[in-house]
C-alpha cells in the first residue's frame, strides 16, 4: 500500500497541532492516548498509523509539552509545582544517572554512617533517593541520602516514616545552602526547592491515602 501523499501528512501534522493548541482536554488520559497511539503505529498500520510511525517522535513530544503545560497551568497545581519542579521528568520519567559523583559529599555530611540507622558505619553503601525514584523519576542532590545496603534494599520504593522525613527536612535546612554550592561546582543537578515541593506533596498524597511507611529496624 503506498504512504499517503505529502499533503494528507502535512494536513495530519496540522490537525495534531490543532488537537492540542485548541482542543479542550477535560482529562489528562487523552494525552495519554495520543501517545499510546503513537507506539501502537509504530508497530503496525497504514493511511493515519502511517503518519502517527513517521512523526512518532515530533506526536510524543507534542503530547507531552501539551500534558505538561496543561497540568502546570491548573489553578490548583501552581501553588504546590511552583516553578522549579521539573514536570518533564516527573511525569514521564529520565534516564538514572550514575550517582556515585553525589557519595563524597554524602560521606562528609553523615560521617560514613547510615542515613536510616546512623549507629552503624558504613563499609559499602548505596545512594538512596530519598523520596524514591519510583514517585519522582528525577536525580536531584538534596533528594539523597547514603544508605547501607540492607536499609536500601529493604526500604525498595516506600516513602520513609516521618521521623526519618524529619531528619531529611533538618539536613536540608541546615545544610541545604552549602550543598548547593558543592552541586554547583560539581556541575551536578539539584534543586533544594524542588525536592522539597515534591516531597510535600508525596507525603501528603500517602497521610491522605493512609499509606503504608517504611521505618528502618
């Protein structure tokens, strides 16, 4: 079956466009079925499949700048996104970034011992995300803690209990300034009041569903 001719490709980049410069959507679900489109036509189809496998790319990132400006410009979200919070990443993910270049920093600031259990040194150690990677896909410094490995392992994506988000508020108050200076020389991500948004929201996301928090011990 031969592709549609250059016309009726252009006339769908136009009506992608349209769809999401003035269509309505009452629910982010759409962005997400755009998307899914997108994948599905890769793997098959011709006539429209055939355009949504040829601009897969151009389609996704379309979608996901519209689902991102959509949830940013809500009334409700912008007094808890604010500006810094990276919504890209939140929502669709990133690639895990070595985090070994963060461990000296987090030595120094722990004295080698376990963020959760801080009466045992640390032979090896893991660098953990505090607010887990499985709730905000995003590498941020004043997101991570050192972690010995059974507390790592066992704490897998489970926001951590409040005495341990107390200890994690207190380093970032006291000590937030300084490692964003030490980020900064490292040319390493972080954003202090990003990972703080993000973790009001995730822990008030769980007190309202009655999660379950995980507490070394």
């Amino acid at each position: 079956m031969a592709p549609p001719s250059e016309k009726t490709q252009l006339d769908f980049l136009a009506y992608i466009q349209r769809l999401l410069d003035e269509g309505e959507f009452s629910a982010t679900y759409k962005y997400a079925l755009l998307m899914a489109l997108a994948d599905l036509a890769v793997e098959r189809g011709a006539g429209v499949a055939y355009c949504f496998r040829r601009f897969h790319g151009l389609v996704t990132r379309l979608a996901q700048d519209a689902w991102i400006r959509f949830v940013r410009n809500r009334p409700a979200n912008q007094p808890l996104l604010g500006e810094a919070v990276d919504l890209g990443a939140f929502l669709f993910g990133s690639e895990r970034a070595n985090l070994d270049l963060y461990r000296p920093l987090l030595v120094e600031l722990q004295g080698n011992t376990c963020f959760y259990c801080p009466s045992a040194r640390l032979g090896r150690s893991d660098v953990d995300h505090f607010i887990p990677w499985s709730k905000y896909p995003h590498d941020l410094g004043h997101n991570f803690v050192l972690a010995c490995a059974p507390c790592n392992h066992s704490k897998r994506d489970l926001l951590a209990d409040h005495r341990h988000r107390e200890r994690w508020l207190r380093r970032n108050q006291d000590k937030g300034a300084q490692m964003s200076a030490e980020f900064q020389d490292l040319r390493l991500p972080h954003d202090l009041t990003g990972s703080l948004t993000v973790a009001a929201w995730a822990y008030s996301q769980a007190d309202a569903a009655g999660a379950h928090l995980w507490s070394a011990g």
